[in-house]
C-alpha cells in the first residue's frame, strides 16, 4: 500500500492534481496506520489528504531544477526494472 507514492519531481509534463491528492492520500494512510478511517475520524482524515495536498502541490510548483525533467516512461521503465531485479 505504501509504495504507491511516486516521485512526483521533475517530470514533463508536471505532475497533476490527481498524483499529488494520490500521494497525499498514501501519506496520511501510512502515518495515521489506516487505509480506511473510522467514521468518527473521516473528517480529520479527509482534511489531512486536502491539507497535506495543496502543500505539496505549491511546493511542487515552487521547486526549481537544473537537470532535466524525467518522462514518465522512463520512470516505469526503471520500476519495473526494480521490480524484477527484486523478483530474481
């Protein structure tokens, strides 16, 4: 479940809002110890993934980067090349 988070950093095209909420998601999961909350705590966890999200996405469009920005291509063509050097 945690290893979902991808780097979202520099890639061409810049990452969506989707990726950075997904991120988002990933880390309020992994820090609060749950994939789906209780209902009395929805609100914060939902608030948490928003909060967390628009920090990241102004972070993001913030940064600035002298080495080329990587395609997404090239960074599955390296995950999978992870994931097989792993499986062997």
């Amino acid at each position: 479940m945690y290893r979902n988070i991808k780097t979202l950093f520099p890639l061409d095209p810049p990452s969506t809002d989707e990726e950075i909420r997904a991120a988002a998601l990933q880390f309020v999961r992994k820090i609060s110890g749950t994939v789906k909350p209780a209902k009395a705590n929805e609100g914060a966890f939902g608030r948490a993934v928003e909060e967390i999200a628009e920090a990241a996405g102004r972070m993001l469009r913030a940064l600035e980067t002298k080495v080329p920005a990587k395609t997404r291509e090239e960074e599955a063509a390296r995950a999978r090349a992870r994931f097989a050097a792993r499986r062997s």
